[in-house]
C-alpha cells in the first residue's frame, strides 16, 4: 500500500472513531482490507 493510501484510510479511521451519534466498531486492519479490496475491484 503506498503511503498516501495509509494516510487516507487513517483518516478515515479516525473520522468513523470520532463519530459520536452512532457507536462504531471498527478495527483498522478490517478498515483496510475493505478499501484494498474496493481497489482491487476496479
């Protein structure tokens, strides 16, 4: 993964953490194997 993709998913990451109306549960490492496999896809 180059550094500007981890870069994009920690900021997703912290944004869906910090989402205070709904309790998230998310791990990073889930988070990330999702958006490898949406580029994958294309």
């Amino acid at each position: 993964m180059t550094q500007k993709s981890e870069l994009l998913v920690d900021l997703i990451f912290k944004k869906l953490k910090n989402y205070n109306k709904k309790k998230i549960f998310l791990e990073k490492e889930n988070l990330n194997k999702f958006i490898l496999s949406l580029f994958k896809e294309n």
